[in-house]
C-alpha cells in the first residue's frame, strides 16, 4: 500500500514519524513545506498534490482539514478511483471525530439518493444532512473515543444497509410497481362498477329486485322505490 504524509509544522513532522513507525509495513513517503527543513521529509511543492493523488492508495495530512480540502479538491474525481484521505491532528486525537462527521455525511448523501421523491420534506432533509455530521463531530470530541468509534461504525453500517436495501428494494422500481398495481386496481373496480350497473338496469327491466340502486339514475331510483313500497304492502305495481 503506498501512503503519502504531508505535515505543516515541527509538531505536524512528529506525529508523521509516529504514523510512518505504526505503518511500517506500508510503502509511505514524508512531505513537509519547506522551512522546516525536517530530516527524512521531502520539500513540499505545490504539484506534489497533483502527483501523489494520482499514484498513491492514501494520502494523510497532519494539520487543518481546510488544507486537506483546497489541495485534494481539484484532482477529485470518482470514489471509485481517488484515493483514500484521512486528517490528523498533531496531537493525534481527532482523527475520530472527523471520520464519525465524514461518515455521518455520506450516510446523509446515501440516504438523500435513495429517497428522491421527498416532497416538501426534501428541504428539512438537505438542512438535515448538513447539521447531523456537525454534532457528529461536537459529540465525539466532548466524548471518549469510545462514542466516536461507535458512531463512526454505526454510520459504515449504515451506509452498508442502506445500499443492500436500495440494491434489493429499489425505490424507483418500488415506486412504479405500487403505481402499475394502483392503476391496475383502479380498473378493476371501474369494470366492477359497470358490471354492476349492468346488473341493476337488468334487474329494473325484468321487474326483478335491485340489490345495490347506486348506480341508477334519479328516475330509476324512484321506479324501484314504487316498485319496493308496492311489494312491502301488497299493492299492484303498475309500470309506467
């Protein structure tokens, strides 16, 4: 695996030692800006960036995620083929809360894709996204270890189940099988109706009794009623 390490400051330069010692199974190159002219680092160029996000596997900054994010930006292409990136603080505390806020987001993105047709609720969801990663990470610094550890695997799970349950239940497909079956049960019952509409002008013509008068017109409906009162006290019904 070939990691490349890049470090801003003497403290940064420390930590990357003890990164570069822990993967030491790893094919891993040190950068560090210039100045600080640290021993076993390379000078840190502006193209080094570009060069390494293409050859590398993993790319580790030891500073502010903002530097992170305005070096690797332009060359981001696909997370199928970019490399893996991961940001450290010097003291090597934080690396926890920031995968737990990375993997809440992308459990954020995942679930958004998989529910397109989120109606007025869309809205309250996107602002949703934004703000669960951001007490993500609140959490998981002014907790142990422990809790962002949880989260961050609940998130990866997260994100796990959601992709198996959208590869097996669709929502796209979901939503166009419901509607074929709606439309579907919406003409059975419109064919239903007029069978039984059948039914009740047949039964009217043959004098016969009309179980369900719905769908008879106003006309009809009272010559059923006549009809009705006639047979109830035994009176002659006589068709008009």
């Amino acid at each position: 695996m070939k990691i490349a390490i890049f470090a801003y400051s003497h403290g940064g330069c420390a930590a990357a030692r003890r990164v570069r010692a822990v993967l030491a199974e790893a094919e891993t190159v040190c950068y560090a800006v210039p100045r600080l002219e640290e021993a076993g680092f390379l000078p840190l160029a502006k193209d080094i960036y570009r060069e390494r996000f293409s050859s590398m596997d993993a790319l580790i900054f030891i500073g502010a995620c903002g530097i992170a994010v305005r070096e690797i930006a332009p060359y981001l292409v696909s997370k199928k083929t970019d490399p893996a990136v991961l940001c450290i603080d010097e003291k090597m505390q934080f690396v926890i809360p920031l995968l737990s806020g990375l993997t809440a987001l992308l459990s954020s993105v995942i679930s958004m894709k998989n529910s397109p047709n989120m109606g007025q609720a869309g809205a309250s969801m996107k602002m949703m996204m934004y703000i669960m990663p951001l007490i993500s990470i609140w959490f998981t610094f002014m907790g142990p270890i422990g809790v962002g550890i949880y989260w961050t695997l609940s998130n990866v799970l997260g994100c796990v189940q959601s992709l198996v349950l959208n590869k097996i239940y669709n929502p796209k497909e979901v939503a166009e099988k419901l509607q074929a079956e709606a439309k579907e049960r919406a003409e059975r019952e419109r064919q239903e109706r007029i069978e039984a509409k059948k039914r009740a002008k047949e039964a009217l013509k043959n004098g016969e009794k009309v179980e369900d008068t719905t769908y008879l017109s106003d006309k009809e409906k009272i010559k059923e009623a006549r009809r009705r009162y006639a047979e109830k006290y035994g009176d002659e019904y006589i068709d008009d």
